[in-house]
C-alpha cells in the first residue's frame, strides 16, 4: 500500500502549531482513535515503548493545567483533544529492571535466551555506548527523546486527516507533573511529563507561509 508523494507534502505544508483551536469543532472518535493508533505504532529504542498518553478532556482539569502551561493559553480550553504525553522514570528503564525483563517476556514474548541476549545488549548500550548509567537525567533524556517519535507521527497522521495540532513545550513541568498527581493520582515514581500535544481544527488560518531553511542548508551528502 502507497500514498502518493504530493499527498503526504500537501499534509506536511498543512500542518503548524494551530495557536487557537475552533472550540465548536470536535474530533469524531474514530479520527481521534486513528490518531492514537499512529502513536501506539511508534519505534522505540530496543522496542522498549518508554511512554503513555493521557487524553485531558476534563474543563477543570484544563483550566488548571493552564495555570502552569504558558505556552498552552489559547489551546487548552478550546482544543478538541489535549494528549498529556508521559515518559517512564529512568529506574524503570534499565536493563535489569523489573519492567524491562517482563516487557520482553510478557509485551514482546521473546523466549528466555533471546531475553538473555537482549539484556546484554542493552545493558552494553546503556553503560558504555550511549553512557545512560551515569546520571539519571541521561537515562530520562534518552527516554523522553523517544516519546518525540510519537509526537510526530501523531501530528503528521493527524495532518493528513485534515486535523490540526500544536504541540506544547511551555509548562512548568514540575507544577504539572504535581496537578495530574493531585487530581488523577499520577504516580510521580513512575512517570514524569515529556510534553503536552492539542488537537483540533484551526479557527483562523495561519498568519504567514511555512517557513523552512532550504535542503541544501540542512542536507550534506557524504559519498
């Protein structure tokens, strides 16, 4: 199965961080659940899948969360959908842990020497090719940056459905983390934020043209 070159460009000129949403204008569930799908099918180093998404349709819940979301003003109340996207804390993470030894028996269902195998692997990647041992920001950046692959596939897929998106970098990660523990009863031993993505459809179209750095500007050829 193809799509055609111009078609899935057409999806990436479409797509821009939308700053308002059309409040009136909902998602249907089938879209939304498309949209989702295109995450829960995204790579991960080592397959490990490091996240978890949390759908916000709560008023209140997003009124609060724009307390301590300066980036997220005009899009969290107006938004059809906002994904809270949630990253697994380092500890989780390491090769022997107790998650990543039943991910790969239970999730990925390896049999136990190819568990044995991969363990090794990974524990010679995370010691000493990617040095993720030695400080837990290392391991959790290594995590986090793999909740980003999602982010885009869900925003590209949601592009070529006609659906558009922002994706929120500008919270106080603490002070968000410490409302969804709060209000949800999000275990902060488990999980932090790594970002947080609306989705909806534009009120306005945007004030300007995409603009990007040409190819030749981002693109050397090595031969």
């Amino acid at each position: 199965m193809t799509i055609s070159k111009p078609e899935i460009l057409q999806a990436y000129q479409f797509r821009h961080a939308c700053k308002e949403f059309d409040a009136e204008r909902k998602i249907s569930e089938d879209d939304f659940s498309f949209i989702l799908e295109t995450a829960r099918l995204s790579p991960s180093s080592f397959g490990i899948e490091p996240w978890k998404f949390l759908v916000i349709q709560n008023p209140a819940l997003r009124e609060t969360l724009k307390q301590s979301t300066w980036g997220g003003q005009k899009q969290l109340p107006t938004a059809s959908h906002v994904v809270v996207t949630l990253v697994r804390k380092s500890h989780f993470m390491k090769y022997d842990s107790a998650f990543v030894q039943h991910f790969m028996r239970e999730v990925q269902q390896f049999p136990e020497d190819i568990i044995a195998l991969r363990s090794s692997f990974l524990e010679q990647f995370q010691r000493e090719d990617f040095d993720l041992l030695s400080s837990e920001r290392a391991m959790t950046d290594w995590s986090g940056k793999q909740t980003y692959i999602a982010l885009a596939n869900m925003m590209t897929a949601a592009a070529m459905i006609g659906v558009d998106s922002c994706p929120i970098e500008g919270f106080t990660q603490k002070a968000v983390e410490q409302i969804l523990a709060d209000e949800i009863g999000l275990d902060l031993q488990q999980w932090g934020v790594a970002y947080l993505v609306a989705f909806g459809y534009r009120k306005e179209q945007p004030a300007r043209d995409k603009t990007r750095q040409s190819l030749d500007a981002v693109v050397e050829w090595v031969n």
